[in-house]
C-alpha cells in the first residue's frame, strides 16, 4: 500500500528550510482546511518555478533567460562588479545601496572541508570575466564569517592577478553575519565606505 497523500504532503513540506513535523502537519491541515485555493496556485507556480528559473550565465543569479535583466541592461556600470555569496545577498545590496555595477553570485563560499572549491563557486568564469579588461573594482561582499574572510582573500588575489582593484565593504558589519539579515542602514553605510584590501 502507498503512503496516504496526507503524510506524502507534511513530508513534502519539510523540504523547506526551518519546518519540521510540526510547522509541516499545520500547513498540510491549512491547505486541506481553508487554502485550497492558495494550494493550487502555489503547486503551479512551484512546478513552473523549479523547470524555468535556471542560472544567469553572466552572473550566475537565479533566472529565466540567458542574462538576467541586471547584466542585460545598459544603464548598469561594467566597471564595477560585486561579488556576494547567495543571490539573497545580491537583492540585499540592490536594495539598500545605491549601487549601479554589476554582480557576480558564487552561489556559496570557498570550504575545502565540503568539497567546494573554485570551480563550484564558478571562479574560472570570474577569471575570464575579469580577463576582458573592463572591470576596474572588484568589490567583495562575501560574509564576514571566517569562510567569508577567506574567500574574500581569494579573490582579492585573483582580482590582482588581473590587474584589477579589489575592495571590501567597510567593517561594521558584524562579524559571523550574514549579508541578508544585516539591516540597511548598516549594510549601506558599509558598502558606500568601502576599503581597498591590502
Ligand atoms: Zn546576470
């Protein structure tokens, strides 16, 4: 006998980062009970969301064409590219700074332990798109975790290796945060006074 679609649909929302048997069962009962409508338009557009949203090949931001409307446009500033960690960072950015340059999104961090190396963080691209000659700044915005730190290192050299300025957001943020919950004052102040690394 198959497992009955009530435990199929808990199990299946415990995919989602932070929800557990409980939070699981609540929401399983809340679609049955009083969001059917909800449900089927969140099963739609999840379903189109996993098959179409793939990588900007540029920048490697989550989208759905080739180039994402940020590196497609004309009006961004190609001298100046930032490099965060995660997407979420990205929208952190662009929604507290001014900033107008481009992105470059690792999708995660430099951690030998977990096999993630250069290549998964897609740093040869880096490599050639720094290669081209027209970014002039490379501003690195991964975390100030330890991992963070170590990855900035990284690519500091990297940026130099192709005679490219690298920089770092100001400190004052705090130390073992994440980008995505630092609060926009704070993250502004930070990337506006930003440092050339030594
Ligand atoms: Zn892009």
């Amino acid at each position: 006998m198959s497992v009955p679609l009530l435990e199929q649909l808990v199990e299946a929302f415990r995919v989602l980062p932070g929800v557990g048997q409980k939070t699981a069962q609540r929401m399983a009962y809340h679609v049955l009970e009083r969001g059917r409508d909800g449900g089927r338009r969140l099963a739609a557009v999840l379903g189109e969301a996993v098959e179409k949203i793939g990588h900007c090949e540029r920048c490697r931001d989550f989208s759905e064409t080739p180039l994402c409307p940020t590196c497609a446009s004309v009006s961004r500033d190609a001298h100046l590219l930032c490099a965060v960690e995660s997407p979420a960072d990205r929208l952190a950015i662009e929604q507290a700074t001014g900033y107008r340059g481009l992105y470059f999104v690792l999708q995660g961090r430099l951690s030998p332990l977990d096999g993630v190396g250069p290549r998964e963080l897609g740093l040869h691209l880096l490599g050639e798109r720094l290669a081209e000659g027209e970014v002039q700044e490379l501003i690195i915005a991964t975390n100030p975790t330890v991992e963070g730190e170590a990855t900035a290192h990284y690519l500091a050299q990297l940026a130099r290796q192709h005679g490219v300025r690298p920089s770092r957001p100001a400190h004052g943020l705090p130390l073992g945060g994440e980008l995505e919950y630092v609060d926009r004052g704070t993250l502004s102040h930070a990337f506006g006074s930003r440092g050339e690394m030594a």
